[in-house]
C-alpha cells in the first residue's frame, strides 16, 4: 500500500527514535491511521511507537485530545490553531516524547473556496521542544493521493524532531 519512499521515511524515523529513546504518537484525522500504519508496517516499530488518535470526527478530537468545541466551531476543523491542539493533546495524552497530528480535506468532497480539496495542517510537537506547524496543499485527483502525500509530509516532519 504504501510506496518505497514512504516505507524508507518510517524505516528511519524508527531508527533514528530508537537512538534517540524517543516515542511517538500520532493524531490523525483525514488520514485516518495511515500515519501509525505507515510506521507499524516498520518492524520493531514497537520499540517507539506508543500509541495512536484517528480522531475523525470533531467530537473525538474533543473527547480524546482535549480540543475545545468552540475553537472548532469557530475555525474549524481544518486549521493551524486545530492541528496544533492535536499535537499537544497527543503528547498529554500518552507516554511519547514527539507528536504528529494532521487535520484536512481529502476529499472528494468537503472542500470550501477558503478550504478547497487537498488542504491539510500538519503539526508536530516535542516534549521540551515546542510546536511546528505545515500548512501543505496537494493538488491531487484522487483522495488516497492526498491522504499519502500528508503521510509522507508528516513523517518528513516528524524525522526533523528527532534531532
């Protein structure tokens, strides 16, 4: 499922959080999983991944990560302010040392003319080493291309935090 490059990315980010005892977590919404598949599918992954959020709906962003209903109401969603609190929330949430977390439109629905198909907020977060945040637009056909290219996006981030 996942392309070489992708698998190479996760290959790394295990390792270099490996040397690092560093333990990751993810928040995913558009991507639904994909991010934690993407480094499970690393063996020994175990070693550094502590858990992950697929917190699609507002609701469970809420529940699980601690977003505040009105800031979602308010920006919405899809929104630096939102990924940003995912990220966060992931880290109080867990055990892990780095967060992923990414919120957007895949479509093929659901975009706006200030939120078209293929926007996405990414954001990561390090325990002692604050916030990131990528506002990513992939201009893609297909759902399953958008949601990769925010995989690939996240783990480039996320091998950043490592150092």
């Amino acid at each position: 499922m996942f392309s070489l490059e992708i698998v190479t990315l996760a290959r790394l980010l295990v390792d270099e959080a490996r040397e690092r005892s560093l333990r990751i977590v993810t928040a995913e919404s558009c991507t639904g999983g994909l991010v934690a598949g993407a480094i499970c599918q690393v063996a020994g992954a175990s070693d550094v991944f502590e858990r992950g959020f697929v917190t699609y709906s507002n609701r469970a962003k809420q529940e699980l990560l601690g977003i505040p209903g009105d800031l979602i109401a308010d920006l919405g969603a899809v929104s630096e302010p939102v990924a940003r609190m995912m990220a966060e929330g992931a880290l109080e949430n867990s055990n892990a040392h780095v967060a992923v977390a990414i919120t957007g439109v895949a479509g093929p629905g659901g975009g706006t003319p200030m939120k078209p198909v293929g926007t996405v907020h990414i954001a990561t977060a390090r325990t002692n080493h604050g916030l990131q945040h990528r506002q990513e637009f992939f201009e893609l056909d297909e759902r399953i291309e958008i949601q990769l290219a925010s995989v690939q996006s996240a783990l480039e981030m996320l091998r950043d935090r490592m150092t």
